[in-house]
C-alpha cells in the first residue's frame, strides 16, 4: 500500500520537477494534494505526533509484559570506622576493611488485575574481609518468589488498561483527520492560487478590450459619433485596467510563493492551477453524517478518554486515603566461603510484611482532595455535555450548508456563463453605438464578479466536502471509508 501511494506521488511529482529547462507546469487539485500529503510540513507534524502517541501505546503494553532485570555491584569497597556496642552497653569504633560483590537476576512481571507485582529472582553475595582475620564468605539465593500487594489502593495498572487503548485510537483517528486537514490547507493554498489566476486572466483580457475599446473610441471621436466625455471615460478604463493588471500579477505571484512554500517545492516551478472539472456530487443527512463521526472521529475517542481520567483522579483520591502493602517472599538461601558450597545445604528463606499507613487527624486533608477529585470530575462531565452538543450542532450546520452549496454551486455555473454572454454582446454593441459607456462598464464589472463568485463557491464546495471527510473519515463520493495501514505508516 505504501509503495504504491510513493509510487503516485513520484508520478505526480515529475512534471514538476523535470529540469530547468522546462519550469512552467499544470498541476490539478488532486496532485496538490497528494504532494501536501507526502512532503508538507504539517504533513510531517502529524505523523510525529502519530509515532509519539505509538510508541506510548508501545511502552503501556510492554508494562503488561514479563521484565528481566540484572542489577550488581561489583565490586563495594569500604574501608572505614563504624560504632559497635559492647556487651556493658558503651559503644566503640570498630575498624571495617572489606570489599563486597552482589549479582541479581529476576523476572518482574505486573499483575493488571490487582495492581501488585511478582518477581522471581536469584542472586548471589560475595564478601572479602581484607584486615585482621581475613576470609571470603558467599551467601545465594538461587530462587525466591517475591509478591508486593497494594491493598485497598487503586489499581494504576487496571486504569491504565483502560485509558491507554482509548487515547492510542484517538491518536490514529486524529492523525487520519489530520491529513484530512492537510488537504482543507491545500485547498486554500490551491484555490487562492486559483483565484489569483483568474484575476489575472481577467486583468489581462479587461486590458486587451480597454486599449481596443479606446482606439475605435478615438476613430469615433474624430468622425464626431461619440463625446468627448466618453472618450475620456474609455481611457480611465485603460489606466484602470494597466494598474489592476499589475495588482494581480503582484497577488499571482505571492500566492504561487505560498502554495509552493506548502508543498515544498523547488522555487523555480511555477505551478497553473487547473479549475476541477470532475465535482464528487453527494447528498449526506444529518443522521448518516453524525453516526459516521461519531464512530470514527477522535471525538468521541477524546471524550471516552478524559471521563476515564476524571474516574481515574477520583479513585487516586479515594486510594491515598490510606495505604497498605503487603510483601512476601519465599525461597531458598545457603551460605559458605566457596562460591559452590554457597549452594549447598540450602535453608528456607521466608519473610511476610504488612505494611500500613492511616491517618488519624488529618483534619479533612485527604476526604477533601477525593471532595476536589469528584468536584473537578463533575466539571468535566459538564464541560463534555456541552462539547457534545456543540459537535453535533456543527455537524448538522456543515450538513446544511454542504447540501445548499451544491445547488450554489451550479447557479454560479449559470451566471458566470450568462454575464460571459452577455459582455461580449455589449462590446459588439458598444463598437456600433447602440449603448453606453457606462453600460458596457456595467456588464464588465457584472462579468469579473460572476467568475469570481464561481470559483469562491467552488472553494467552498471542496472545503465542505473534506470537512465532511475530516470529520468523519468517510468519504462520501466514493461511498467507503477512510482508512490506513497506521503499521506501515509508523515504519515510513
């Protein structure tokens, strides 16, 4: 899937940058935005994100998972004074020279259902007496069961299996909602670009028909068909026209630089813009259009999570209240002053500790911190109600306006074509002096702003449209849904 998707894109790409001999390229709507998605920064910025909440979900899992661990020292060397108490009750200083060595292996593994931890280990202690009477003594464990138990307290462990799954998918469908996003910046990029263009175009045409009009008005003036008032009127247009012509090349020229700065292309391609011809025609209800959000949005992935975590501070709260551990371990120890024999004639090794922590006056400290907990938790419970409604209402807005916007769409079509008509008709008849100035004036401002408002509700067709998509990871003109392999992307 991935090689293919590289594949197109590089196919998109070569007429792009093809060499320096050849700089000028077309480029539609669709090709900009598989490069914005290849190779855009914001692009980048998501798929950052994506690998960090991955590798987080990664680290989670692996705490569900066996652990093996080697800790030593080697070697400890003391050689010091410590006080000792002699058998009347004084105390002496004793003088220490002795260098000791310790290995232990163990095998850790979490228990998600009760929040404690169990370890099997073995280890082995080495001590050198190196003053007086010197010897080597060994002592081993070569296996104990260790269990450390939380009582009463929360279970991280248990809330974690819960909350880490869901903030992983909220990642995976924020990150698809966010090339989704790419595609609504391209499309600004693009249709401003876009737009740039056609002014142009339009400057250019107005300029060529202003310095025509003008030379037949001067024919006419001469043979007294025409006033001296519109002759000047005509000229106005001319210079009218010169300094719009040069307003648009300026504009054309900074929204190419920004649309190129957005895909990050070389700086000598100069990108044209192809008007879309092929419009992905939908008809979405409210209902359809919610379900599909709310199914696949991070949303309501978002919302899942952070009611989880309020619970999660609320049961903390109601945890710390107070702490008891239990800790127990079994197994066997030998000692001797060989390393061997240190595993011979083995003893039991048995130690049980409860452990306990619980407050007698705090005066209210700990029951008002779960007060805070719950308090803050009822906050957010209110703070989602209120998001919910809200992210349904702006779906059904989208809903309505995406719906309008097509039949927007086709009279903007209609007009542009009919003031198209209807100013190339007046010029014919301006040249044989059935109107005025003011008329042909009229029809060419009434022109401009008709192709204008098609491409505007042409941009706004194509932001509704991938608004839907980004909202729902659903795409409506192909009537199936949005999706990517997150593994092979994540290995890009």
């Amino acid at each position: 899937m991935i090689l293919n998707r590289l594949f197109t894109i590089a196919v998109l790409m070569l007429p792009l940058v093809s060499g320096a001999e050849d700089l000028k390229r077309s480029i539609t709507l669709d090709e900009a935005i598989a490069i914005a998605r290849a190779q855009s920064v914001d692009a980048a910025v998501a798929l950052n994100e994506l690998k960090t909440a991955y590798w987080e979900y990664r680290t989670f899992r692996a705490d569900l998972l066996p652990e093996i661990n080697f800790q030593a020292t080697a070697p400890s060397y003391r050689k010091s004074y410590s006080s000792y108490q002699l058998e009347d009750g004084s105390y002496t200083f004793v003088r220490n020279n002795y260098m000791q060595m310790s290995g232990t292996v163990s095998v850790d593994q979490n228990i998600w259902l009760t929040g404690g931890t169990l370890s099997l280990n073995t280890s082995i202690d080495f001590l050198k007496q190196l003053e007086g009477n010197k010897y080597n003594r060994f002592m081993s464990v070569p296996v104990a069961l260790t269990l450390s138990q939380p009582i009463f307290g929360v279970n991280h462990i248990k809330w974690n299996r819960r909350i880490e799954p869901v903030r992983y998918e909220e990642a995976k469908a924020r990150f698809m909602s966010a090339t989704e996003q790419v595609a609504m910046s391209t499309i600004n990029y693009f249709f401003n670009l876009l737009m740039s263009k056609e002014n142009l175009l339009i400057a250019r045409q107005n300029l060529t028909n202003a310095n025509k009009l003008y030379e037949v008005a001067k024919a006419k003036r001469s043979m007294g068909q025409i006033s001296e008032n519109d002759l000047l009127q005509l000229e106005l247009n001319k210079l009218n026209a010169v300094s719009s012509l040069t307003n648009c090349e300026s504009q054309f020229k900074s929204d190419m630089f920004k649309l190129r700065s957005f895909l990050s292309l070389e700086e000598n391609v100069d990108l044209e813009p192809v008007i879309p011809s092929d419009i992905p025609k939908a008809v979405v209800g409210y209902d359809d259009v919610l379900d599909k959000a709310l199914a696949n949005n991070s949303f309501a992935k978002n919302i899942r999570r952070r009611q989880l975590e309020a619970d999660y501070e609320v049961a903390k709260a109601k945890g710390n209240m107070r702490e008891i551990t239990l800790f127990a371990q079994i197994g066997y120890t030998g000692t001797a002053d060989k390393f061997g024999p240190a595993y011979d004639n083995l003893k039991d090794n048995q130690v049980v500790e409860i452990g306990f922590r619980i407050p007698l006056l705090d005066w209210g400290k700990r029951r008002g911190k779960v007060k805070v907990a719950e308090s803050n938790r009822d906050v957010v419970e209110s703070r989602l109600r209120q998001e919910t409604m809200n992210f349904n209402q702006d779906i059904f807005i989208l809903v309505e306006r995406f719906n309008n916007q097509q039949r927007q769409l086709d009279i903007a079509i209609t007009a542009d074509n009919i003031a198209q008509k209807r100013y190339d008709t007046n010029v014919e008849t301006f040249l044989i002096g059935k109107i005025s100035t003011l008329d042909l004036n009229d029809s060419q401002a009434k022109k401009d702003a008709s192709r204008q408002a098609y491409i505007n509700q042409l941009y706004t067709y194509w932001h509704y449209y991938y608004q839907l998509r980004s909202l729902t990871l659903w795409d409506f003109g192909a009537g199936k849904s949005i999706d990517a392999d997150i593994e092979a992307v994540i290995r890009q």
